[in-house]
C-alpha cells in the first residue's frame, strides 16, 4: 500500500479545496493512504512542506495542489515557475516523488475552477510513480 503525503494550498481556497479532495478520492480508489496533509498559505509556500513529508520514513511519495490564477502583472508566472521548480529540487533531493497538482498561470478563476481534477491526478502519478520505484 502506498502512503502519501497532501500539501495543500488554501490561496483560492474555492478551488484547492476540491482540488483536495479530488486527490482524496483518488487515492482511496487506489487503495492508498494519505499519511499526513499540510495546509499551507499559498503555492509558493508548498515546497518547504512537500520537503518535510518527503524526509519522513512513512512517507512513499507526496502529492502537492494549489491553484495559481492571474493578476495584472506577470506575479503568477514568477510564482509558478520558482514553485515548479521548487518541488522538482525536493524530489530530486530527496529521492521521493513530489508531484506538481498546481494549476496555472496565466488562468482566471473561473478556468481554475475547471481543472479541480489536476488534484486526482496528482495523487494518481503520485501513487504511480511510488509503484513504479518500491
């Protein structure tokens, strides 16, 4: 059975939180088990938490969603790429798969809203990628 570790960001809370569950679900019908969820403020602020869950023995791989929509300035490219980037570092560093449920940039609410499924497909490559490396 894989175990996994959910950070979730509560920016755009309206559509992180179905994200999370999402990845719920996902992970029940795949007969894994979320170990441990982190909340944490925002995208940006996921990398510290996916590294924290990513050291710990019980932890097979973690799963990150969050939802980054646009602004008027170029902020949510800045955020996307350097949290992207971010996560790929820890699971390199750490050799546990981290995967990137993160929606964005360059999308408004209402598009964020309509990929609430990235969350599942986090937790489902996750629990892949945890198969494929056991």
């Amino acid at each position: 059975m894989v175990s996994l570790g959910l950070v979730v960001a509560r920016f755009n809370d309206s559509v992180t939180e179905p994200m999370a569950e999402a990845a719920r679900e996902a992970a029940a019908d795949r007969d894994a088990v979320i170990v441990d969820e982190v909340s944490v403020p925002g995208a940006y602020d996921s990398p510290l938490a996916a590294d924290r869950l990513a050291r710990r023995d019980d932890v097979d791989a973690v799963a990150v969603v969050g939802a980054i929509v646009t602004g008027d300035t170029d902020h949510d490219h800045v955020i996307a790429s350097a949290t992207a980037e971010q996560l790929t570092d820890v699971s390199l560093d750490r050799d546990t798969p981290v995967t990137f449920g993160v929606s964005g940039p360059g999308m408004s609410g209402a598009e964020a809203r309509e990929r609430i499924d990235k969350g599942a497909d986090a937790a489902e490559a996750a629990i892949d990628l945890a198969e494929e490396f056991d």
